[in-house]
C-alpha cells in the first residue's frame, strides 16, 4: 500500500527563520518518485520539488533543499530563511503509477 | 494551453441531486486524476485514467460517483443523490505520461462544491 505521513500538523516560525517539514513514506515499489507541492491560499497546488527513488543525493534550489534518506523512508523539506509569502500548505507527495498526498502542514511565517 | 481547467468553480446544490463536474487537462497530458480534499486534509486519490481507460478507483468513490473520460481528452465527475458529506473541494490534475513516472502533476484550481 502507498502511503504518505506529514506528522507535523502546523508549524509557525518568525520571518528568515530556517523551517523543515517532515515525510514519511510507504511504498513496495523500488522505482517511485517524491514531490513537495504548496497551496497558499488562493487553492491552487504548485509543484516545487521532485526526487526520484534512485537519487538520494541531496540539493539546494535557491531558498529550497530537501533531504531524502531511503533508510528512514524519509524526504524533508527546508526553506532557508523563511518569508511571509512561504506561508501555505505544504504537500508531500509518493508517486508510483499513481500519487498519493500527505495530510499536509500548515506554515505559518510570521513578520 | 494555460494549464488545467475545471468547471464549474463553485457548486451549490440541493441534497439528493445530481452535479456533474468538469476538468480539461493539459492538451498533451495522457494521465489524468480526481482527487476530494476537505478542510484541513490533503487530496484524497478518487479515481486516474491514463487516456480513456479508468485504471483505478478508490473505495472512497462509492456507486454515486462515477468518472468518465470518453475520448482520452476532458473528463467528467458525477455524483448522483449528492449528500452532505460530499461537500468539498474536488481537484483535478495531468501529467504526461512521457519520461515515466517523473513528471509533476499540474493542478486545476478545483470545483468546490456545498450540498445544503
């Protein structure tokens, strides 16, 4: 079974504080990939970043960089100096031949 | 192509009727998803076609729901007898089915729907 946890339900940071968000992961496949989408308020899901099953190899992209660790199941999210408009909800996501999405965390970035 | 359409944006509608949504993917996109996600939830998976053919559904999607997408192009949610509970917002995304599975899924900005 696929299957994604996000076990930090809210997180709430001051702006250029340095957040992570957590996920876990469960899948019986050996080729999978792993995205990080955002929802801000107006609804709309937007990808950020992907890691497929084969790559651990860990990356910064600008303000993002993601840790993911097959040992643990794990691919973490950072956001280096947070600002206000990071503020959303953020989505993890396990793809096989279909997509599976965490319960989601709430950021809050706060001025 | 401006990315994935659905329409209607908002429905209101009375208990025990029937809604019908509406998603258009990316014109090349062949794989296709309906997903429910309610306040506080991340999307829950209902149902994904790869061109015309219905590969999975989910024991969310009960015998009131049904999903079509006749000619590998747009595609269609209905809910029969609507409930409720059925009140939420329903996404759809595509994604290509070129380069395997590594492809990201571009999000409609979903249909929300209030059954009073």
């Amino acid at each position: 079974a696929q299957k994604v946890t996000q076990a930090q339900t809210e997180i709430s940071v001051v702006e250029k504080e340095d957040v992570t968000l957590d996920c876990v992961y469960e899948t019986r496949d050996t080729t999978y990939y792993l995205f990080w989408y955002k929802q801000p308020p107006s609804g709309e899901l937007v990808f950020l970043i992907r890691r497929n099953s084969f790559d651990e190899q860990n990356e910064i992209s600008g303000r993002y960089s993601w840790n993911f660790q097959k040992s643990t199941s794990s691919f973490n999210f950072t956001i280096t100096a947070s600002q206000v408009v990071d503020s959303a909800v953020y989505f993890c996501a396990l793809i096989t031949y279909d997509m599976r999405f965490g319960a989601g965390t709430r950021l809050t970035v706060k001025p | 192509d401006t990315g994935v359409s659905q329409n209607p944006r908002h429905k209101i509608t009375k208990r025990g009727q029937n809604v019908t949504f509406r998603c258009d993917p990316i014109s090349e996109h062949n794989r296709l998803y309906w997903y429910r996600q309610t306040l506080g939830q991340g999307p829950e998976f209902l149902t994904y076609f790869q061109n015309e053919a219905q590969l999975e559904k989910s024991r969310l999607l009960s015998d009131r729901f049904s999903a079509e997408r006749p000619k590998g192009s747009f595609s269609t949610l209905e809910i029969q007898r609507t409930e409720q509970g059925d009140s939420a917002m329903y996404l759809c995304a595509s994604r290509t089915g070129q380069g395997g599975v590594n492809t990201e899924a571009f999000f409609g900005q979903g249909t929300r729907l209030t059954v009073v």
